[in-house]
C-alpha cells in the first residue's frame, strides 16, 4: 500500500522533473495500541505503508520497564532500514523518554535540547537532510499540555537559538505533536512565519487525536512559504487506528 492509499486528501501537480521529498510526523504512545499492548514492528509497518523519507516521531520509551525495557527508536529504525537521532525529554536512571527523527537520506545533527517547560519537560530535536543536493532543516517537536507552556516553547522554536537561526537559503519545516489547535494561540504564533500545509488545498484538513474516532487537529507540519507543497494526507488505516492513539501525517514537498 502507497501513502495515496487510505489517507490521501490534497495533491498538487508538483514539478514534473522533481523527485519530492516526504516527511512524517507521529506521535507513537510508547508503541502501545489500541489493545493495550506495546509494538514497534506495529508501528513501523504503519509507517513503511506510506514510504516516507523522513519519519519525526514523539512519545518514544528508550529501555522503560513499563514497554519491555525495548529501545523503541533503535527497533523501529531497523525495522525501516532507516538512520536515527534520538532526544531524551525525561531520563530517569536508564530509561529515557522523548522524540526522534529517522530517515534514509544523508542527516547531521544541529541540535537536540529542552524547550522552556513549567510542566513536564518537552525538548526538540533539529536536523539537516541532504536531498538531491539540497540541505533541508526539519524540527520535531512535542509541545506541553498548558497553553503557557506552549506559547513559551514556541517563542524559543522560532527565536535566535532555534528557527531564528538557519540560514534562509535552505528551507525550514517544523512538524511534531503541538497540542494546539488552529484556533489556539500556539498556532497563530507559528503561522505569522510558517504555512501549514493544509493551507495549500481546498480540502478541510483531516484530525489526527484520537486514532480510533479523530476530533482534533493537534498534530501538524509546517514550512516555509515558499516550499511548494505536493501531497498532505493522513494515515487513516485500520492497522493506524489500531496501532496508537494518535493517526500519522505525512506532507510531500518539491525542493
């Protein structure tokens, strides 16, 4: 199965001569499904049906007993013949929690560090891709559950230390689980500098939380302006719904 499958909702004709470049966000609830039980093979089977070139992925346990003492990232990057940087939000003796991006196309590390956190601690994670002899910056992000919270990590994402400081000639795309709703200030915040990228289609947006039954939109992916957006669809699959509490999503971009 192909991501036009089961989730596809706006396209673009694209650049005919162009290879797109796509990129997932999921959030994986520790692997744990539906059912109760912990999977990465589940979860990277989800993944691999939309044959993404690069995967953000939240809510990783790293060697937690309550998962197995499994190293989630390590299982699902193998699964998918994918490299991997990993950031640890909350590290509690050997057992870490947090986000990861993976991917199959030449990545360097720029940063990894904690966001502003009056609740539990969120962090983010900041690669370069090189595709087809382009550098692209892709953030992966998990925001708070208080909209204080929120409004302060943004604040950091796109200050000096963070967005603030790439180089415009290579494209920036900020993705994750924000926990914001478009109406919420969070949102509005980003989108003064970054293009949702629903914004591309006249198709409503599809929601990603919860899996089995969505109603809310909290997990996005955002760009520059100028990126030209190909596809955006969300995986609304039987084996999706099953697999976490979340639904992935998915945006093709012409570089």
């Amino acid at each position: 199965m192909n991501g036009t499958e089961g989730g596809q909702v706006g396209s673009s004709s694209g650049q005919c001569g162009s290879k797109p470049i796509r990129i997932l966000t999921y959030n994986v609830h520790s692997c744990v499904g539906g059912d109760g039980q912990p999977s990465p093979t589940r979860i990277a089977e989800v993944i691999a049906a939309y044959n993404p070139d690069v995967v953000a992925l939240q809510e990783l346990d790293v060697g937690r007993s309550r998962t197995g003492l499994v190293d989630q990232a390590q299982a699902i990057a193998k699964h998918l013949g994918m490299r991997l940087f990993f950031n640890p939000t909350v590290t509690i003796a050997e057992e870490q929690y947090g986000d990861a991006i993976l991917t199959t196309l030449d990545m360097r590390l720029i940063k990894a560090d904690a966001l502003p956190s009056i609740g539990e601690r969120r962090g983010a994670l900041w690669v370069e891709i090189q595709h087809r002899g382009k550098r692209i910056n892709v953030i992966n992000t998990h925001l708070g559950l208080s909209r204080r919270d929120r409004s302060a990590q943004v604040a950091a994402l796109l200050g000096p230390r963070w967005m603030g400081n790439v180089d415009r000639k290579s494209p920036r795309i900020l993705l994750g689980d924000f926990n914001a709703l478009p109406s919420s200030m969070a949102y509005k915040q980003i989108t003064r500098e970054f293009a949702d990228v629903w914004a591309h289609f006249a198709a409503r947006p599809k929601k990603t939380f919860p899996s089995r039954l969505p109603l809310l939109r909290i997990d996005h992916i955002f760009s520059d302006r100028q990126l030209e957006v190909g596809e955006v669809g969300v995986g609304d699959t039987w084996l999706a719904k099953t697999a976490s509490d979340h639904l992935p999503l998915f945006a093709e971009f012409h570089i």
